[in-house]
C-alpha cells in the first residue's frame, strides 16, 4: 500500500499531466477548486470551455474518420476533454450548450472502445437535457437526448453480443 504523500504526489503529477494537454483545463482546474461546490459557472466559463471541448473533439474525430492512429497524447486529450466537460457539467448541469460536446464526446469515448466512459457521457446528455417540448426561439434544436439514447442502446447491445 502506497503512503499518503506517495499518493499526494501521483494525483499531483496526474493533474498537472492533464492541465497541460487542453487549452483552459488548467484554468478550469483552479476555478474548481476555488469555487464552493454548489456555484455555478459563469458564461464566460462556460463558453470557453466548450469552445476548447469543440477544437479538441474536431481534432480528435479527425483522426477518427482518417483511421489515424491515436498517439498517448491524443488519448490524454480525450480523458482530459471528458474531464474538463464533466466539469462544466456539473456546475451548470441544465446548460444545453453543453449537449452537443458531451454527446460527440461519447462519440469519439464508443469509436475508442471506451464504453464505461462512453455509457457514462450518454447517461449525463440522456438525464440532464431531456427533449425539448416546444422549438427554441433561435430555431429547431437538436434533441441530443433522443441520440444518446440510440447510441446507448447499440452500445449496450454490442456488449452482450460480446
């Protein structure tokens, strides 16, 4: 069993491993842990976080669809993007901005066989953005639950084939 400053050290070295690999972690890392548990994000958070989530899951879907290979980077920047949007999430959890990366988030987690991760994501986007009953005023909006749910659901029977 390692000792207490044995584990201090390595969350410490994880941390810092994933505040450099996203554009904003970092900061979103320190706001966290300065803000109390039950604040809320501000917009301007929550706008730059997801303009980060969206440059991150445009590279990475990139590589997918060029059946590139995924470097020890490149799937550093994919748990740090879930963490960083899990984040985000949980300071404003009815935000519907964030649907649209949390769901292309699972995207990319169910293309790597990152299923728990994956299932994970789709459970967040099923729950916390349900339809919508009536059209938003800027227009029609995507219901990301409804896709979710499919996905999940090919997800899961995929694993008991398996």
């Amino acid at each position: 069993m390692k000792s207490q400053p044995g584990r201090i050290l390595l969350t410490t070295l994880i941390l810092t491993l994933f505040t450099g690999l996203i554009p904003g972690t970092e900061k979103a890392l320190a706001q966290k842990e300065g803000d109390s548990a039950g604040k809320q994000a501000s917009e301007t958070e929550i706008n730059e976080g997801i303009a980060n989530a969206k440059k991150s899951i445009d590279e990475l879907t990139k590589k997918i669809y060029a059946k590139s290979l995924f470097s020890p980077q490149d799937n550093d920047k994919l748990i740090g993007l879930k963490i960083l949007l899990y984040q985000l999430w949980e300071k404003n959890p009815t935000n519907r901005a964030l649907a649209e990366p949390l769901y292309n988030t699972a995207i990319i987690l169910a293309k790597r066989e990152l299923y728990e991760d994956s299932i994970e994501v789709l459970n967040i986007v099923i729950e916390s953005f349900p339809p919508l009953e009536e059209a938003e005023e800027e227009g029609v909006t995507i219901d990301y639950s409804s896709k979710a749910q499919k996905i999940l659901t090919k997800i899961q029977e995929e694993q008991n084939k398996n």
